[in-house]
C-alpha cells in the first residue's frame, strides 16, 4: 500500500487512508443526516491535512494532480457542511448567509493570491545575491512571513470559525454564535488583504535593474574575485548539487579570492551554506554586464556546450578549468568510439562523382562534338562522397559482433 501511495512511512499511510476515509465519509454523513458524525469526519479531515503537510508534502503534491488540491478539498468540506446544515433544516437566512460568506470568502482568496503574486514579480531582482552587502542598493524589506509565505494555507483555515459556528448553531439551536463565526471569516481575510496591499505600496520603491547590476559591481570591485565557479544547470534536488557544493570547500581553502555564479534560482536554493559570495544571475544579459577585471580562473562543473563564464571585461583572458573528472570522461573514450574516429579519418578520401548531367545537355545541344578542353567555367563543382563506405560499416560490423 506504501508503494502505490508512495508515501515514506507508515505514519504518512495511516494518515493519507484516514483523510480518504474522512472525505468518503463527509457526504454520505450529511445526507443521513448525522451531526457528531459530520464533526468526527471533518476534524479528523482538518488534523490529517495539516499533518500530511509536514509529514508528507510529495504525498500533498500529488493529490494536486489528480484535481485535489487544497483548495479544492476546503471547498469541499465547507459545501458539504452546508448540505448538512439544509438536510437539518437549519433556518434560510442562515444558508444564504453561508453561501454568502463561502463566496466572499473565496474571492478574497483570490484577490490575494493575484495581488501576491504582484508583489512577487516586482520584488523579483536581476541579480540574487549571498555573502555581498546590497545594503547600499535601497532594497525594500520583504513583507512579513506571516502575510507572504504559505499564505494559502493560513487563508484557507480561516473558514474554521465559520465552521465551528455553523455546527455549534445545529447542535444548540444557537444562531448567535453562528453570526459570530460568519463575521470572522469573513473580515479576518479582508484585514490580510488590507494588509498585503499596503505591502505592495512598499514593493513599488524597489530599484531597477541597473541599479541592481550597479550594487553588484561596486561590490564585486571591493572584492575582486580571481577565481569563478560558473554552474548554469537548474538542480532539481539537494543531490544534484553535489557539482557545486563538493567544490565549496576547495575553494574556500584557496589563497585567491573565490566567486560562484549560478544560473538558475533552483541551484541557488540548493546550495550549501557558504561564506564564499554567491550570485544568481538567470539571464546572459545580466551575466555580460557583471565587472570582473582580475579575473583568472573559471572552473565549469557540469558544463555544457561550449558556454564560459563572463571574461570579458577581464584584463587577461580568463583560463577555463574543467573538473578532473569531466576532463578523465573526455579523454577515457570507449573503444568503439576511438574506432568511429580512427575510420571517420580513413573516410576522408573522396573521389569524384560523374559530370552534371546540365554538361551532357549542352554536349547534345552542340550536336554531338566533344567538349571543350579543360573545365567548363558555367558548370557546377563536382560532388563528393566517402569511398570507404564499405570499410566503416564492415569494421564496424566485425566490432559489433
């Protein structure tokens, strides 16, 4: 059962079966209709969800793709509250209302995510930077956590007093307590949009780019880095950065002054803790416009193509060092490679193919004389092929068998 889940422990299963369980319960309990029933089923359905968030987040991931997102499952149970609220003849102006706040609820949801995401983009810098003061760059301050990091998450559980009103007013007939748990989900994500937007006003003073790349250059002259790790894969995972954070040691141990550059902000995630300066510079024009006049070395870990770091501005052409491995792997060729070079060259030789056959056109155009002596200047080259055709596939034969 963990293997078709795959989830890691066993904790993460029984949670995950009883969150299935709970939701497989949930609508069948509200058309019953059975109250305690309905209250077991969505706080086991509340205290499971929080849990697989720490437990298990692939887990959580997952179910995201098959259409069961977070949201998705808290409008869900918050819909099925209101089936159990009519299957039990709750009044009507307490149903409108529910639907009333679910609604605005929601769209407050989505205001704030759209206005988030705002921010986000605006306060998204050319250049990230570790271990350099931008102090100088007039950088705003992020906004607090409590409004920006998993915003969604806080936001959603913010139908709980609608929730727990909602049932107390079904339990005891006390509708008092039901307006009080509607009013508070409704203004408690009012007052965090509220928040955001002044926090958008503050996201607006962030410097432009070339104030940005100018920050990062003053820097870069007081410390006049010799020597660059240039490494622009996007890691994935903690592992795949093991091209990088097995060299941070050896550079940190260097008698010359050590830069990392990244190019993708996946591997500036990844990357371990470091007293070396690191950027991340995701586009080439902002590689380019980067000031490194000493220089000397750069190290390219899991290099591809024929790409090098910025040495441009550089004083001296900077020298490119590859990894010992990289440089083993280049020169160990397997032997039916070696084989394909040494009979690619014997494959050079070519030999002509026959004349245009535009030649022999204007040939019986003159009414059968000979052709003139020496080459026909209109006439096109003539082409070649390999005449060892033959040899590379046989020589290649006997190696296959």
């Amino acid at each position: 059962m963990r293997a078709v889940l795959r989830v890691r422990t066993w904790g993460g299963l029984v949670l995950s079966l009883l969150l299935g369980a709970s939701y497989e319960a949930m609508p069948l309990i509200a058309l019953l209709p059975h109250l305690w029933g309905f209250v077991t089923a969505s706080a086991v359905s509340y205290v499971t969800d929080a849990w697989l968030h720490r437990l298990e987040p692939s887990f959580i991931r997952r179910m995201a793709a098959f259409r069961m997102d977070r949201t998705m499952r808290f409008l869900a149970r918050d819909a099925l509250l209101l089936v159990l609220a009519e299957r039990m003849d709750a009044p009507e102006p307490m149903l409108v209302s529910g639907l009333l706040v679910l609604g605005g609820q929601f769209g407050v949801l989505v205001l704030y995510a759209a206005l988030h995401r705002v921010i986000r983009r605006t306060r998204t810098l050319p250049v990230a930077v570790r271990n350099l003061d931008m102090g100088d760059a007039g950088i705003p301050k992020a906004p607090p956590a409590l409004l920006y990091r998993r915003y969604l998450r806080r936001l959603l559980h913010l139908d709980l007093p609608m929730h727990a009103g909602l049932l107390a007013g079904l339990a005891g007939a006390n509708w008092a307590v039901t307006k009080a748990g509607y009013a508070l989900s409704l203004v408690l994500p009012a007052l965090a949009l509220l928040a955001l937007s002044g926090q958008l006003r503050r996201a607006r003073r962030m410097p432009q780019r070339d104030e940005i790349i100018a920050a990062v250059n003053r820097q870069l002259a007081t410390y006049r880095p010799e020597v660059v790790l240039y490494f622009n894969f996007a890691a994935v995972s903690r592992d795949f950065m093991y091209q990088v954070n097995m060299w941070i040691e050896i550079l940190e141990n260097l008698d010359r002054r050590p830069l990392i550059i990244l190019r993708e902000r996946a591997s500036f995630r990844y990357l371990s803790r470091t007293r070396l300066p690191v950027l991340c510079v995701p586009k080439a024009d902002d590689v380019a416009e980067l000031d490194l006049p000493d220089l000397k070395i750069g190290a390219l870990p899991g290099q591809r193509g024929q790409e090098r770091p910025h040495a441009a501005r550089s004083r001296g052409q900077a020298r490119l060092h590859r990894p010992r491995r990289q440089r083993q792997a280049r020169q160990q060729q397997p032997g039916q490679q070696g084989l394909r070079r040494d009979l690619g060259r014997r494959a050079r030789r070519t030999r002509p193919l026959p004349a245009h056959p535009a030649r022999h056109r204007r040939h019986r155009d003159r009414g059968g004389r000979p052709p003139p002596a020496g080459p026909d200047p209109s006439a096109r080259p003539p082409r070649t092929r390999p005449a060892a055709d033959g040899v590379v596939r046989a020589d290649l034969g006997r190696l296959e068998r």
